[in-house]
C-alpha cells in the first residue's frame, strides 16, 4: 500500500504543471516567429507639448535597462520596436492608421551607434511592411502605461506583444 501511495505522488507530482513563464501573458514584450523578445524600458515622446496641435506620439521599447542604455558600454542583443501615431495625446483607444513603425532583433550598439541585426517590420520595406495594426491603449498615466500591439505583415508574420509598466519620457 505505500508503494501504491508513493507511485501516485509521484504520478502527482510529474503532472503538475511547472512554474515557467513561457505561457505567462502577464510578460511585457513581443513575439516574433514563435519567439519572446523581453522588453524592459519604453519611451514615449510627444513631438508636441506645447498647444493642442495634433504630433506625432512616438512609442520606443527596447530589452535593456536605462542603466544600460545611459551608459557609455557597447550593448549587443538590442531588440526593439518603434512605432509612432498622430494625435493630441496619448487616448484610452485603438490605433490602427500608424504610419511609421520598425522592429530589429539581435543589434549592436557600438560606439553610440545601433548597427546589424535582423530588421522584422519596417514601413520602408515593401517586405516588412504590415499590412494590418492594431495598437490599443487600455490605460495611461504621468507614470505608467498599459498597451497591446500587433502587426501583421503580407506573409502572414505577426509580431505582437504588450507592456504594462513605467515607462520613460525623454
């Protein structure tokens, strides 16, 4: 009988499921051909504080960290998303008419600047462009911002993600 009571704990315990991160939609980044791109700082920049004028809105999200980004130190294994709206400010909506955007995995920063890499979206090139974007806002604040994203480009690629979090202004 305890034989019996060991084989089915340990039955037990092999079935439970492990407590990995690899489903966890709570993870702020994109993925991009079955694999997730981390991404741990974002800036937002309004070309356009000063009146009511509508301005582009820029959204930047990379995988490091200001520290890493401030400091003066090569980086290699960049991976980031830049996508940009015209408005008056950021709204609780959806966005769908973004005209310029563009996504690169695995660069370099050398010297100050940001070199190789495998470019995934880009509104310049007919291969990478998207052919479908949702942006959507579902909450923002001075502080913090809550958003999900997905392009869909003409060969059926999506790079879709999310971020909620602290974000940074320039």
């Amino acid at each position: 009988m305890k034989k019996i009571g060991i084989l089915l704990f340990s039955i037990l315990m092999l079935s439970c499921s492990s407590d990995d991160n690899s489903g966890d939609s709570n993870l702020n980044g994109f993925t991009y051909n079955g694999t997730f791109y981390e991404v741990k700082t974002v800036f937002i920049n309004d070309e356009n504080t000063a009146d009511n004028n509508p301005s582009d809105i820029s959204f930047n999200l990379v995988n490091k960290t200001i520290s890493e980004i401030s400091s003066e130190n090569d980086l290699s294994n960049i991976s980031s998303l830049y996508f940009d709206f015209n408005d008056v400010n950021v709204e609780e909506t959806t966005y769908t008419n973004i005209l310029d955007y563009n996504a690169k995995i695995n660069s370099n920063r050398t010297s100050g600047n940001i070199v190789g890499g495998t470019e995934i979206l880009s509104d310049n090139n007919t291969d990478l462009q998207a052919t479908n974007i949702n942006i959507t806002i579902n909450s923002i604040t001075s502080t913090t911002v809550n958003f999900s994203f997905s392009f869909t480009k003409a060969n059926g690629q999506i790079i879709s993600g999310q971020f909620n979090g602290n974000y940074l202004t320039p």
